[in-house]
C-alpha cells in the first residue's frame, strides 16, 4: 500500500512541475513580449514598463513556484507516508 | 534526514538546537556591519572609491522608492535597503565553499515576510490613523472586505514561498548537477544561480516596497478639506 503511495507521489511531483510550468511559462512569454512591445514604441517610458514588468514577472512566477512546493511536499514531506 | 526543507543543526545551545542558516544569518549580520562600521568613520566631502559605491546605491535606491511612492525617500530607505542588501548577501552566500543561503530555508524567508507584513501594516495605521486603515479595506465596496483580508494575508505568503521556492531550487539544481556531473558542470548554473539572487533580492525588496506603499498611499484617503475661496 506505501509502495503504491510513493510511486504515485513521485508521479505527481513530476507532473505537478511538468504541467505547472507551462502556464507560468506562456505567461511570462505574452507579458515580456508585450513590454518589449510597449519599449520599443516608446523608449523613454522604459525604466517605468522595466520595473512594472518585474513585479508582473514575479507575481506570474508565485504559480509555478507554488507548483515546486507542492512537488517538494510530496516527496520530503509526504502526509500518507509514515 | 537531508531534505530541502529541513535545517541541520549546528550546535545545541542547551535544550535549543542552533540551524545552520542561524549561524549563516548572523555571519552575515556580523560582515554587514563590520563593513559599515570600518566605512562610516572615512566618509568625506571628497568620496573616495567604496564611499563613491555606497552612494550609487543609496542614490539609486532613492531613485526607485521614489518611483514608486511619492514622497520623502528616507521614510523607507532604511527597512527597504536593508532588507535588498541583506537578502542579496544572504543569495550570493551560497559563493562561499560549504555555506547554504538561509533565505533557501523556509524559516528565515518567514521571519523577512513577517517583517514586512507587520511593517505595512504599522506604515498603513501611521500614514491614516486606526479608522482609516480599517476602513481602506472597504475601498471600493463594502463587498470587498473578505477579499482585501484574504490578499493582506497571501500576498505576504506568496512573498516568502517566492524567495524560498527560488533559491533553494538553485541550490537543489547545482546539487544535482554536481552529483552528476564532475567539477566545472555546474559553474555556469552557480553563474545563473547569482544572476536569479540578484533579480530575487531587487524583486523582494520592490515587492515590499509597493505592499508597504499601496497601504501608505493617498489616493483613496479623504480629500484635504476645501480652502474657502475668498469673498470678493
């Protein structure tokens, strides 16, 4: 029965990183892309679209960093393993 | 057992056991001053190189705060400053052979968010008073009251999962590495684990900073009373 727990929890842990990834990751690529956009119209509002842009970019991030706790709780901190 | 989310004990100071990122945490407090204290007493009208270093960072870091709340700098350049130099010196500690970065711990990446939750708010109560902080929670609707509560509380909690998650998978991925791998695998990873505490360290502070002034700012605070505009 642990047995089955810990290869499903391994499982998950990859999965949850694999899949908890991509979204972040099309994110972060509309988000840049469009700063990169507004920049390039205007090059003197840079240090402002920059700025917004990194606090934007971290709160994406707070996903898939959600993901990786999620995948560390299984594997080191696993509640149905004794 | 040696997990990522487990400190190692240093020593045991009677029944408390001391971690590892304690130890680290208070190295690193310890340099920071020394460094000030051996710096302060050279300052001069005519700055040589370390005092020229020191002012590019007070004077950008003014610049920023600036940005981002309008007002006098110097009500935040101390708790903001220290906190960007301390979390950047504690990312680029894991340089040193043998040294983890505490802020790859879950508890030290607490304590920082705690010190920021708790520094908004008394900024949020200093800047409006009781009633009008209590009150900036029912901003736009009175609707809005549980939602407000809940962000107070996840926004800061996202705070410390974000500096955790972030470097200790840097740490975790160079361990990896080099257990795969032999000597100079894994230096270009520590050169992109330094560039990652850079932007962290930039991150967490500039996070604070707009948390700690979103509940300082005056745009939703009462107008100042009309002046009477003169009977001619």
């Amino acid at each position: 029965m642990t047995d089955l727990v810990q290869i499903v929890s391994v499982f998950s842990a990859a999965m949850a990183v694999g899949l908890g990834a991509l979204g972040p990751a099309r994110g972060e690529g509309r988000s840049v892309a469009a700063a990169l956009d507004a920049i390039a119209r205007q090059p003197e509002a840079a240090g402002t679209i920059s700025r917004t842009l990194f606090v934007g970019l971290a709160m994406i991030e707070t996903t898939a960093i959600y993901c990786l706790v999620i995948a560390l709780l299984l594997l080191f901190a696993n509640p149905f393993v004794q | 057992m040696d997990t990522p989310l487990h400190a190692l004990p240093a020593f045991a100071l009677g029944p408390v056991e001391v971690t590892w990122p304690v130890v680290t945490t208070w190295g690193i407090m310890a340099g920071l001053t020394l460094t000030v204290m051996v710096l302060r007493p050279r300052l001069a009208l005519r700055p040589s190189r370390a005092q020229a270093v020191l002012e590019l960072l007070v004077t950008t870091l003014d610049g920023e705060i600036t940005a981002t709340v309008p007002g006098n700098p110097a009500r935040f350049r101390a708790l903001i400053g220290t906190l960007l130099v301390f979390v950047l010196c504690a990312n680029w500690s894991s340089l040193i052979p043998g040294v983890e970065p505490p802020t790859a711990h879950l508890e030290t990446d607490a304590a920082l968010a705690l010190l920021v939750f708790v520094s908004s708010i008394f900024w949020g109560i200093r800047a409006r008073g009781l009633g009008g902080w209590l009150a900036s929670f029912a901003h736009p609707s009175w609707v809005m009251i549980p939602l407000n509560l809940v962000e107070q509380i996840t926004r800061h909690f996202s705070l410390m999962i974000r500096l955790f998650g972030n470097v200790m998978s840097g740490v975790f991925v160079i361990g990896i590495a080099l257990t795969l791998a032999g000597l100079l695998v894994p230096v270009p990873l520590m050169a992109l684990d330094m560039l990652t505490g850079a932007v962290q360290a930039y991150i967490f502070a500039t996070l604070a900073l707009v948390f700690i002034g979103s509940s300082v700012s005056e745009d939703d605070a009462p107008p100042p009373p009309a002046k009477e505009t003169p009977h001619d």
